[in-house]
C-alpha cells in the first residue's frame, strides 16, 4: 500500500459519506475499507442485535438461530462492521443469509465499531481473536464451526483455527490480508491511525487496530499450518489504476500459501470483483459457504 493510494481513499470516503451514506463499497485493493456511522442509519429497520459482555466492553452480535448442526461465522475486514457482508446494505439481508445457507448464522461488530463498545487495550490479532472466541461460546452450543473471515477477518479466522481446530469445520477466506504481501512501514501506521483517529475517533475500532498491524503480520508469519479442515479462497484479480496484474499475482501468490498441511484446498479467483467480494459477487461467497457445508457430515 502506498501512501498516495490511501489519501485517495481517504478524500473518496467523505464524499460516500455524504452521497452513498451506509454503503460499503470496494475503494482501493488494501485491508483497508469504508465504515459508516450508525447514526446515518435508520435504527427502526435494523435487524436486532445480542449484546455479549466481555466484562471491559460490550460487542454487539447478530444471529439466526435454526437450530442447524453447523453455526456459520462472519469475520469483517479493517474497517467495517457486520454490515460490511450485506450486499444490499440492510440488515434484514441477514435473514435472507441464514435461509440460503439453511443454517444458523452470526455475525458481530468488534469493539469500537458499530453498536459495539469501545477497549482501548492493545487491538490486536491476539486479542480480536480471543473475543470471537467470547462471542462464539454465547452462540455455539457446542457445534462447529464454518468461518469466513474478509480481509484482516482472514487473519483472525487464521488464529482462531489454529487455537481452536476442534472447534471449526470449514474455512472461508474471502480476498484475505497475508503477511507475504501486506508490508507496511512504521511511517504509514503513523500517517493512517493519524488520519483515522481524525475521522473516526481515537477509540475507533479502525484507528486502534492500525497501530497493530506491523505486529499482526510478524506474529501471523509465525502461526503453523490451518488444521486440516475444508478450506476456500477466494481471490480478487481484478485489475485498477492502483492494482496492475503483477500486484495481483502476487496477492494470488500470498493466498496460495494457506495450503500448506490442507488436504482439502479449494482457490477461486475472480476478475468480477474488487477487494469487497462479498458486495460484488454475494452469491460467489455464498456458494462457496454451501460448498463446505456440503463435504461436512
């Protein structure tokens, strides 16, 4: 990423603000994205959510309950809450989720995003990982688990699968982060969190969780292989002005290494979409989930 790419994307974000109000849209191919306040949107329309208690801070969740044998599991990238796997930018979207996939489904705002609340601790990949894991135990009675993680969601669904491989079933990462690609320096952290903290707040979630990105991918370059579960990715070959076929080679590179010790490996690459896969192509992503849930006894 340069610092040039993210300024554009910065100027671009206040004008769909203003315009395009609470749609999440693809800006630049970064794992970085758009949020929108809740205060834009209309609250009586809002699917219901479940607060879950952390004891620190509260995180709003998002749920189906069918009473299926798999519960599946929506991560959202930098930057966005749950609306961010909403194709048609409403909340009911949920129901219409749950009811294709005949299976229960959740999604949640981590802390400082949505209707979650604010922690000011250190916004890691260790910590984003271990609150999922709070969220899933309100939710999971037991069952396993089909993840899909988006962008930074990539690397925690990582995490979680790795620290939890009993507990998951499938894995479904869509245009994921990876630290074979995304390097960043110390002076864009610097320049990012400064711009955000200034749009967003220094208690967003978007601001707290860039000041731990260099770290994010040092420590993820030292996780072990994913258990050995279904796996599928889905990655972006779409090219732009910011995005030439080189750097999408090598992003496609960076996903192939998920691979490693998975007998069960699927990778889909598409040029129908942006880095918002989910919001380009919401039946791609779902056909992919049913796809799993199909090979699972």
């Amino acid at each position: 990423m340069t610092l040039k790419k993210e300024t554009q994307k910065l100027k671009r974000n206040k004008i769909i603000k203003t315009h395009l109000r609470c749609v999440f849209i693809a800006i630049t191919f970064t794992i970085f994205s758009i949020s929108c306040s809740d205060d834009d949107r209309n609250r009586s329309t809002e699917y219901p959510g479940t607060p879950v208690d952390l004891g620190t801070h509260q995180l709003m969740a998002y749920t189906v309950s069918k009473k299926s044998k798999y519960l599946v599991v929506f991560e959202s990238g930098h930057g966005n809450d749950h609306t961010s796997w909403y194709s048609t930018g409403k909340s009911s979207e949920i129901l219409s989720i749950s009811n294709f996939l005949d299976s229960d489904v959740l999604l949640y705002d981590r802390a400082g995003y949505g209707k979650s609340g604010f922690n000011t601790e250190p916004r890691n990949i260790n910590k984003l990982r271990s609150e999922l894991e709070t969220v899933v135990n309100q939710f999971a009675n037991g069952r396993k688990l089909v993840l899909a993680g988006h962008s930074l969601g990539g690397l925690i669904i990582r995490d979680y699968a790795i620290k939890n491989p009993e507990k998951v079933a499938g894995l479904l990462f869509v245009d994921p982060s990876h630290e074979k690609y995304n390097n960043l320096s110390q002076e864009q952290i610097n320049t990012f969190y400064t711009n955000y903290k200034t749009i967003y707040g220094a208690n967003s979630g978007i601001a707290l969780e860039t000041l731990q990105l260099i770290e994010d991918f040092k420590y993820m370059a030292t996780l072990p292989n994913l258990p050995d579960v279904p796996v599928v990715v889905l990655t972006s070959m779409k090219t732009d002005a910011e995005n030439n076929a080189a750097s999408k080679q090598q992003w496609y590179n960076a996903h192939e290494f998920l691979k490693a010790g998975v007998t069960d490996f699927t990778h889909i690459s598409t040029v129908k979409s942006g880095h918002f896969i989910q919001l380009d192509e919401p039946q791609l992503v779902l056909n992919n989930i049913n796809f799993i849930l199909s090979k699972l006894p």
